[in-house]
C-alpha cells in the first residue's frame, strides 16, 4: 500500500498538467465571469426557471471539465507506460523492487480515479468562486439560486455518478490505450487508432457489414446514454425538467446492463496483457 | 574456492531476438564478493546477459541470481540487487530530493543518511531536477542513489558512457572507496577494458553470445603467457602452439595457454597479459577458428 502510495505520487510529479491544466480552466472562468457580461435575467426568474437555470450553470462548468478530464486522461493513458521507455527512465524504475502490476495499476488509478477527481474539485472550486462573482456583480442575496445547498449537491452527486459509471463503462477504451501505451514502440497515437480502423475497413471490405463500427461507435458516445438510460428534457419555457435530477441516475438498469460486464472483462484483459508487456518491454 | 552459494548461476542461458542468437547457450557463476568484468565486442550479448541476470527479459535455460528467478520474482530480486544500466536514466523531471523520497518510500534497504552524505560531496543542489544536470552530475546521483541501497549484487552496464575522464575517474573511485566490500558483489560491463582492468577480480569474456573465458584475475598469469619473441626464435616458438600472436615494434607477442613456463622462457620475455590484451587475443583466436 505504502509503495502504491509513492507510485501515485509519482505520477503526480511527473504529470503536472493532471492539476496546473484544472488551475488554468478555472482561473480563466474566473477572470471571464470578472469582466465578462453577466446575463442575470435567469436568475431572478421564477423557482422552477430559476433551478433548471442553476443545474445548467453548474452543468456547463462541470462540462467544460468533465471534457477537459476526459481528453487528458485519453492522453495520460496512452502516455503513462510509454514515456518512461521512451527516455529510458524505465529502467530506474525497473530497478526498485516495484512489481509491473503494482506499476500499471498506479497508473490506470490516476487515469481512471485521480485524474477525474481532480478535475471534479477544480471544478467545484471554480463553479464557487464564479458563482460569488457573478453574484456580487449581479448585487444578488447570497440566497439566491448558485447559493442552495440541495442543487448543489444533487449536481456532486450527479457528477460523482458519470465518473463512476464513467469507470466502467470505459474500461475496454482505458485498456486498450493502456495496451498500446505498453506496446507501441512509437507514435502511440497511430497505434491506437490504426488497429481498430483497420478492423472496421476489414470487415466493411470483406464481409460487408458494420458491426465493429456500430459496437465502437455505441461504446464511445454511449457512456452517458448507458449511466442515465432516460433522456433529459429541459423546458426552460415552462423551467419544467423531467425527470428531476434525483430521478436522472439509473444506477440498477447500468449495472445490471450486460454491456458494461462485458466491457470491464474485456477492459482487464487489455490491462492484464499491458501488465505483461510491462514486464518485458524495456525499451522502445 | 568458494564455499558459499554462487551469487549468480546461469546454465544453457540462451535468448533469441527473431532468428538472432544473443545468448546462445551461456554458462557462467559469479561467486559472492567479486567485482566481474563481463567483456564483449559491441554485439556480443553483454546486455542481453545483464538483462536477463536483472529479470528484465525472458530467457531460455536456466538462471538463479540470489537464489531466485529473475524474471519471475524481478521485484524481490531487486531489494538485494541494484542496477546502474546506462547513464542518463534517471527520468529529467525528477528533482534530486524528489529521487531521494521515491528511493527512500519503496526501498527497503535504502539508507537515506548515506545518500544525503554522499551528495554533500558532490555540489548538487536537492532541488534541482535531473533535466538540468550535466551527464557526469546525473551519473554521481545515480551512484549516490544505488550507493546507499545496501545490495548484495550490483550490476553496472557501460556506466561511465559519454562521461569524461575526470567523471569516469571519480565513478570507479566512489565505486571502490567508498562501497566495495566482501559482502558485496558487482558485476560490470564496459567497452573501456583498460578503465575497469585494476578493479577486476575476475573477467567473463563474452563473444556471439558464448562466454570464451571465465577465469579469475589472479589465474589470469598462471594459466595465460605471451612471449616476445624476436624473429629468429619464432618457428621454435610457434612449436609450442600459440593461440595467437601479434606483431609490434619488430618483435612478435606470442600468447599461450597451459604451456610449460620454462620452455617459454628459453624463447623469449615471458609475463602474464594484461586483460585488454587477453581479450583481444582469445577473441581473435576464437574468430580465427
């Protein structure tokens, strides 16, 4: 446990964007929401307009994040067990007594859990300090509707909830970057896409049909689709939403969803086999 | 000779890239508390050797180092055994301190104390990072690192390439002074034979993945001879059989093995090579056959 500690720490040295880029998003909201035009016409709308409107401005802060996390763990992934081959540092590393397992699991931890949770606090940090300068700007009661607890945190747990599932979900996409971060003697990016592009173009030539194409395409544009199974409605007319974030979650139908088995068992084959090319790749 | 364990026991070690043969069937023991030379010819399997001795590649045969499997059990290997594999791995993001924390957090048998002394003697600050050292800085704080691992083994692969002399110099010394002792073992490989040559206890000459000599420093004049031989004495010489000879300044060096002393001596200045030139010797007999 202790080793594994050191390993994240580790990362966490050597990846400084996992929290200078997060500062950055933030620090850039802020300064927008400081001298930006502030529309306040929404909030002091009526208490249903009013509520859609605070789940949509911690949802478009969040999204902004949550985008930013996701292409930056795409990059960690493929990087993480590339890099250190690439300028040999690896076997520095190779030669503390530090199993490949541990090793690959550290990473896929930042990956997966680290990186995602960083993203979430920057989020949380910028969407306070924005919310308290659009108020003081807009000269609004701190009561007003960035300031309620309860929306508050049914966005958290709303968030916390696509990361979990997010987890999931991915974890074929996370192994195979993982894979090809571990194999790849070079230009990781090319490895990680060519194979399965050549899978699709293979089976659309000879045999005609489209289903690597439709099973890759559900399952990187699914994940939200598969965590939330019913799809949103906003109304900001009426500021009717349905169904309300409580009810937005569809924690059963997800897990209980084949798919996402599937989905992890492949994800740690991949992740198995990346523990295996650890062990003996040493160079690039 | 040796009564304890050999640190290091390969037999019918052998390891295949595609269809080359980079260890084609290689014994070798190396006995605790010698300092091994393990020499070859750019090509000739030292690395693929190290590698496999440090469990970082699969191997073919059979291999115990400290009494393991060295890639099946590479982590706990790696608390009795340190490794310097080239210079310049340390990775460039690292800070000196930072170094120090991460060794000192997963090594158990790391002393920080005797790392932070063993800086103090160098003037590199701790809150540098690696990226900014020059080539002979990293190498002394990669040495200080592994210096303060209290290992059974130590491997060192070319450590000092692209150092200058005077960093090559201060290496070896730190190397000797200030960690050889009986407990401990190292084994060294180098292009640079005449650099290592003094500090050798024993030499393993490596060549297309065979080893063609495995022989103690000490052994090396009792069991080698070259003789000059001035041109007159040369067919007498070359009665007794040399495995090589060379000629320079008008005089030729015949080497032998296992010959009688006192017939050498009837044919020229007899002594005993020295390893760069036993290397070259053995080496281009073997080619030759």
């Amino acid at each position: 446990m202790n080793d594994f500690i050191w390993l994240v720490r580790r990362e966490f040295w050597e990846n400084k964007a996992i929290w200078v880029l997060p500062a950055c998003i933030g620090a850039l909201m802020v300064v927008a929401s400081l001298f930006g035009k502030v529309e306040i016409a929404m909030l002091h709308a009526s208490d249903q307009q009013s509520e859609v409107a605070g789940v949509l401005f911690f949802a478009a802060i969040g999204g902004v994040f949550w985008a930013a996390a996701s292409i930056y763990s795409v990059w960690y992934l493929l990087d993480c067990l590339y890099a250190d081959r690439k300028d040999r540092s690896v076997l520095f590393f190779k030669s503390m007594p530090l199993t490949d397992s541990a090793t690959v699991l550290s990473k896929l931890c930042v990956g997966v859990i680290a990186i995602p949770l960083v993203y979430f606090c920057a989020a949380d940090i910028a969407a306070l300090l924005v919310a308290f300068v659009i108020s003081v700007r807009a000269r609004l009661a701190f009561g007003n509707v960035l300031w309620r607890p309860e929306l508050w945190l049914q966005v958290q747990a709303l968030w916390l909830y696509v990361i979990a599932t997010g987890v999931l979900w991915y974890a074929p996409v996370v192994g195979w970057l993982m894979l090809v971060s571990a194999w790849a003697k070079r230009a990781v990016i090319l490895h990680a896409l060519l194979p399965p592009l050549a899978v699709m173009l293979a089976e659309l030539l000879f045999l005609g049909t489209r289903v690597s194409c439709v099973v890759l395409r559900d399952r990187i544009l699914g994940g939200t689709y598969a965590a939330f199974h019913h799809p949103i409605r906003w109304s900001l007319a009426t500021g009717e939403m349905t169904p309300g974030v409580w009810q937005l979650p569809a924690a059963v139908g997800f897990l209980s969803s084949p798919d996402v088995w599937i989905g992890v068992v492949i994800g740690a084959a991949f992740i198995a086999g990346a523990v295996q090319l650890r062990k003996r790749r040493t160079d690039t | 000779m040796n009564s304890s364990p050999p640190l290091i026991e390969a037999r019918g070690l052998s390891k295949k890239y595609g269809s080359f043969l980079a260890l084609d069937r290689a014994d070798f023991v190396v006995q605790p508390g010698r300092i091994v030379g393990l020499i070859g010819p750019n090509g000739a399997g030292k690395t693929t050797a190290l590698r496999a001795v440090l469990g970082l590649t699969t191997y073919d045969g059979e291999l115990r180092v400290l009494g393991r499997e060295p890639f099946a059990e590479r982590a706990l290997l790696m608390q009795e055994t340190s490794f310097i594999a080239d210079v310049a791995v340390l990775p460039s993001w690292l800070r000196v301190q930072q170094a120090i924390d991460f060794v000192a957090g997963v090594h158990p048998r790391f002393r920080r104390e005797r790392a932070a002394a063993l800086l103090a003697k160098t003037d590199i600050g701790t809150r540098r990072r690696i990226g900014e050292l020059s080539k002979g800085m990293k190498t002394m704080v990669h040495l200080a690192l592994t210096m303060a691992i209290d290992a059974r083994l130590l491997v060192l692969d070319e450590p000092t390439l692209g150092l200058d002399i005077l960093a090559r110099r201060g290496f070896y010394d730190a190397l000797v002074n200030d960690y050889m002792d009986e407990s401990r073992t190292i084994v060294i490989t180098t292009h640079q034979v005449e650099e290592v040559e003094n500090l050798l206890t024993d030499v393993l000459f490596i060549d297309k993945g065979h080893i063609v000599l495995d022989c103690s420093v000490e052994d090396i004049g009792a069991r080698y001879a070259a003789v000059e031989v001035a041109d007159d004495r040369l067919a007498a010489a070359r009665e007794e059989r040399p495995f090589h000879e060379r000629r320079a300044l008008g005089k030729t060096v015949l080497y032998f093995e296992g010959a009688d002393r006192e017939k050498l001596e009837a044919l020229g200045e007899v002594g005993a090579p020295s390893v760069s030139d036993l290397f070259v010797a053995k080496l281009s007999a073997e080619r030759a056959s």
